[in-house]
C-alpha cells in the first residue's frame, strides 16, 4: 500500500498513515490524469456523510468532538507518478462516552458495521482498524491509543480541487 505525506499528527503518530492509499487515477502520456473528480467542497461533504453513517456503529451515549479537521490538503506522494494539484479531505473525532473496558468491542462492532455497508478492511491490529468504501474509495479508520481514548478517522480520495485537471506547476 503506498502512503501519502499528509499532515502529522504529534499525539496521533501514524494515526493516518496506515489508513492511506495513493491518489487514484492513472495519468497520461504528459504524466497528467484527465479524469474529472468531484470537487473539494463536495470531497468534504461526502466525508462528513461517510463519518455521519458510522456513527450507527457506536452505543447511543458516545459523542463525537472535533480533534482535527483539514479540508483542502494537498496530495502528496514522492512515489506515486500521478498528477500534481490535487487535493483531500481528511478528519479525525475523538470517540467519548465509550467505557475503556467497552473500546476493544467497539472494533468488533465497527468492523461488523463497515464490512456490512459497502467497506473492505484495509488493516486490523490491536490499535488501528482501517478500510475503505469500496465504491467511492473514502477511507475510514478507528484508533486508540495508550490512553484508552478512542478515534475516528476519515479521509476522502484525492481529487481537483474545482473537479477538472488544473495541475500545479
């Protein structure tokens, strides 16, 4: 699987990279896709649905709070021959109101939720569970980390930002 540079995270290290894939198409003869995407603006609505509808996977009483959020990061990738300019969405929530006791059956729970709705898991260990919409390529992952607190990833495939081929120079 290749990994994008994306933003780093000093109290999520690696909170992403796991669940991150390459920017898509392939490109041209000149190195440049001319596939049209779907805009940013649009990228970051459909994120927020994909996260939305996973909340069904979690017990009534957890909250979901803003941890970060980026709506217009570039795609970046040293490896990858694809076009230039273009852009993703990404988010993560902090999961609260799950008991510390409750956070490894909430994997299990996830994991059942996502793989029933359209998701393939990408990775699964004790810490990371990570997959990926298979119709749309979005990226969804949870996290936990030493503490016992609970996240929620997302991130959306990389697209132009007004949805033509407008690469960087």
């Amino acid at each position: 699987m290749r990994v994008r540079k994306k933003f780093s995270m000093v109290t999520l290290p690696l909170a992403t990279a796991a669940i991150l894939g390459g920017c898509g198409t392939e490109p041209d003869d000149s190195g440049v896709s001319m596939d049209k995407t779907i805009t940013i603006q649009q990228a970051n609505d459909k994120l927020e649905e994909h996260l939305e509808r996973s909340h069904s996977a979690f017990p009534d009483s957890a909250t979901f709070e803003e941890f970060s959020k980026y709506e217009n990061s570039p795609c970046e990738d040293p490896g990858d021959p694809g076009p230039k300019g273009k852009k993703f969405a990404s988010r993560i929530y902090q999961v609260r109101n799950v008991p510390a006791d409750g956070i490894k059956d909430q994997f299990t729970t996830a994991k059942q939720w996502w793989t029933s709705n359209g998701y393939q898991v990408t990775h699964e260990d004790d810490e990371l569970l990570s997959v990926i919409n298979t119709e749309d390529e979005y990226k969804l992952g949870l996290r936990t980390n030493r503490l016992n607190e609970l996240f929620l990833l997302g991130d959306s495939p990389c697209v132009w930002p007004n949805g033509t081929p407008q690469p960087e120079d």
